[in-house]
C-alpha cells in the first residue's frame, strides 16, 4: 500500500508503539512528523534516520501532550510546513498504578490531559483540514484498557475508555467526508511503559518482578505472549488506507485474546 503524497503525524513517537507506526507509515512513502520527549541527540537519530531510511521528510515537535496550545499548535505547524495532515494518530501515553485512595491527583491530571484530553486538542486541529480534502484518518492507540479494567490503573483505565467514547463520537460527525477514525486496543506490548510499571506494579501487589511478568501481564493474555509494535503498526497502516475506507468509530482488539474472555 502506498502513502505517497500523504502525511502522517505521530503523537509520543520517539518511542515504542508510536515510532513503529512513524517508521511504518514512512515506508509505505508518507511524509512524518514525529513527537514526544527523549534525549535531543536520540530523537534527531531517529529524525534523520526516517529521511534517510525511506527517502521521505520527517519534522519533530517536542510538543507537551499535557499542554492543549501546544498540541493545537504542533498541528498547525506540520500543516504549514509539510503541506497537511491526513493521517494523525492519537497515540501519546503514560501509566501510573496505584490503589485509587492513594492516587496523587497531579498524576490524574497528567494521565487524563495526555493520554486523553490531547486526542480531542490534535483531532480538533486536524479535521478542518481534512474536511477541505475530503480525506483524513484519525487512529488512536488506546488499549484493553478501553474495553475492560485492571485495579489500580483508575486514571489510564478511564483515559481509554474516553477515548473510545471520542473515537466512536469523531467517526459520525466526519463520515461524510472521507475521514475515518478508530481506535486500537492492544493488550501488553513490551515497550518502556509497560518496563516502568513492573516496579510499581510489584510495589501495589506485593509480587516479584517475574510474578508481575508472568502472573499479573501475560496472565491477561491468553496467548501467554507479548503483541509487537510491529503488529500494531501493521494494524495502523491497514486503517490508513484507501481499503478501509469503510471501517469507521470501531474499537479495534489486538489483544492476545485478552477482552475476549
Ligand atoms: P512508550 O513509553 O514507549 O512511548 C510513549 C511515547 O509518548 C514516548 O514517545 C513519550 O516520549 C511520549 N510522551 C509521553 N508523555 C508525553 C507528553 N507529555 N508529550 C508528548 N509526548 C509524550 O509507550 P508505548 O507502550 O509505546 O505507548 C504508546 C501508546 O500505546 C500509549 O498511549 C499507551 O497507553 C498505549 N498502549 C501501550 C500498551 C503497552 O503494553 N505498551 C498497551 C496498550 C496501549
């Protein structure tokens, strides 16, 4: 499939889920414009390694996604500097586990403005634009967590289940206009933010770190194995394209089986 003529911006894509999909799209010939946080020297590695691996332009914000202005103006700018946006996709996120009684509520804040509240500040940027091309595809990266619920994950649980509820609320007022949107549910993807929970899960259960691995992870998934970034990716590519046209407001599960029981 090719994504010639097309640009893709990638929210928290200097890492895990959402570089794969940036290094993806580029392959299949889209312009990109990655962002997310990460050490300067790494992100311009990985900036210039876009260009140069697939022949294509590759921009970076270092937009904060808990910061509505910022979020609004990352995609104003790659509209002016690569000509538009026809492919956005929601993926930005952090975790946070802890008994809901001892949850800081800054971390509430935070978990529910990134990983929630900046696909509606990016969705809302992007639209007018793809209403004026008659073209647009709106993927967001929400999780299991959209579907069913985990103890101690209140924030990010309610982050998911509120992006299905915009995805789903996004696909009908677009669908006139050849923009779909969809959401992605992975279950557990072994990238840094499932690493960084391992200490804090261990810490709110009790566990060692293999009984957090093996007990408390794959024991949701009966698959008893990790999905793939690049998995995801591939995932995200079919929605990007002209074959899905008709695939709009679903709630996809790429799952390992896991919301299947
Ligand atoms: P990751 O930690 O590897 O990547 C997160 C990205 O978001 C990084 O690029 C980071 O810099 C960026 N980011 C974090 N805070 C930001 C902010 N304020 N502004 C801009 N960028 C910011 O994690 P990942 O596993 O690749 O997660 C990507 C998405 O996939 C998240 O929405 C996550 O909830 C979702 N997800 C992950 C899993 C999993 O098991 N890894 C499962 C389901 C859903």
């Amino acid at each position: 499939m090719s994504l010639k003529g097309k640009v893709a911006l990638v929210t928290g894509s200097t890492s895990g889920i959402g570089l794969a999909i940036a290094r993806t799209f580029a392959a299949q010939g889209a312009d990109i414009c990655i962002n997310g946080f990460g050490d300067a020297a790494a992100i311009e590695k990985e900036r210039s390694g876009i260009e140069s691996d697939f022949d294509v332009k590759c921009i970076y914000s270092g937009a904060d996604m808990s910061k509505g202005a910022e979020t609004e103006a990352m995609v104003t700018d790659a509209i002016k500097t690569l000509g538009s946006v026809d492919i956005l996709v929601n993926n930005a996120g952090i975790q946070f586990v802890s008994p809901v009684e001892d949850f800081p509520p800054e971390k509430w804040d935070q978990i529910i403005a990134i990983n929630l509240s900046s696909a509606f500040h990016a969705t809302r940027a992007a639209i007018p634009n793809m209403k004026a091309k008659k073209w647009g595809r709106i993927i967001s990266t929400a999780s299991a967590h959209a579907l069913v619920a985990s103890p101690f994950k209140s924030a990010y649980v309610s982050a998911k289940h509120g992006i299905a509820g915009f995805t789903k609320t996004v696909a009908l007022e677009t669908a006139t206009f050849g923009i779909t949107a969809n959401a992605i549910c992975p279950g557990y993807v072994w990238t840094p933010l499932v690493e960084k929970q391992i200490p804090e899960t261990m810490a709110a259960r009790g566990l060692t770190r293999e009984q957090v691995i093996n007990d408390v992870l794959l024991d949701a998934q009966p698959t008893k194995q990790f999905v793939t970034v690049d998995e995801i990716a591939a995932l995200a590519l079919y929605l990007a394209g002209d074959m899905a046209r008709s695939i709009t407001g679903a709630i996809i599960s790429i799952d390992g089986g896991w919301t299947a029981a």
